[in-house]
C-alpha cells in the first residue's frame, strides 16, 4: 500500500521523476531516461497536447489532465507522463518499451520492474493495479492522435496477466 499513497501523493503535489524512451514507435525502440536539466521551454517546443488520465484519491476513477508531449514521440511522450509516477518507491517502474502495429492499432507496453525493488508484479493490489493499467490504457485508448485500438501489456516480453 505504500507504493500507491506514494504514487497518489506525487499526483496530488505534482512532485516526480521522469523517464522515457526515446525512437520510432514502428521501429525497436531504445530505452533512454529524460536529462535532468530538460527546461520548461524546451520541452514546449514542437510539442502537441494529450489527455493522461489519472486515478483520483480513492482508486475510483480516472481524470484527465492535459499535457504536452513532443510531436514526433507523442505514444512515448504519454506513456513516460504516467511511468515516471512509478519509478520510486516500493514498487518501481525501472523502463520501459512501447511498439504500435500501424496496421491493427495494438499498442505492447513492456514494462520492466527495477531489480530491487522489494516489490514485483504478483504484489500489487487491485487499486495499484487500476492506477497503472487502467491509466495507461486509458491514455493511449481515449486519444485518437495515438490511433490505439487495443493496449497489451508485457514484461520482458511476457504477458502480464492479473
């Protein structure tokens, strides 16, 4: 439970790390973290808006929230704006990848849990559960710049089923 009041507490003040990968969605996409010193302004530039969507306090449902995100990495760009919530805490979120089919809209999110993080998949409760696939799915589902029509998740290439 502390993973998830930790990720809920980030939400609600806005605090954060960042990470992402950075590559063609229709090519092998290379994982990669954010600069640190990534400025306001230089994120804005060729940018375009999205909704992410959000657990609310109680794990009830979704909100949405408008970000920006780079023009030419946008499905990157909004799966790194829900991941970096996750990558501390008991449970963390270490990297990720992300393909999309051009030809039938399935999106593959392989997410890789940090090593030692004391927490693994098997773990995670079924708010926890909701707060990162439900957002995920949401995200790339509900915008149509994504052109997602269905969201699978892996890890290290297997599925994750709950």
């Amino acid at each position: 439970m502390h993973s998830i009041q930790s990720y809920l507490l980030s939400v609600v003040t806005g605090t954060a790390l960042c990470f992402g990968v950075s590559g063609s969605a229709l090519a092998e996409p290379t994982l990669t973290s954010l600069p640190s010193s990534t400025t306001a302004s230089e994120m804005t530039r060729d940018t375009v808006e999205l909704t992410v969507y959000r657990p609310d306090l109680f794990c009830e449902t979704l909100l949405p929230e408008t970000v920006e995100v780079p023009r030419g990495n946008a499905l990157e760009g909004a799966v790194g704006h829900i991941l970096k919530d996750w990558a501390r805490g008991e449970f963390r979120i270490a990297g990720y990848r992300t393909s999309r089919d051009a030809e039938t809209g399935i999106v593959t999110v392989d997410l890789r849990v940090a090593p030692d993080a004391p927490r693994q998949w098997t773990s995670l409760s079924t708010c926890e559960q909701f707060a990162l696939f439900g957002s995920l799915r949401s995200t790339l589902m509900q915008n149509s710049r994504l052109q997602t029509q269905t969201v699978e998740f892996v890890s290290q290439g297997e599925p994750l089923a709950f």
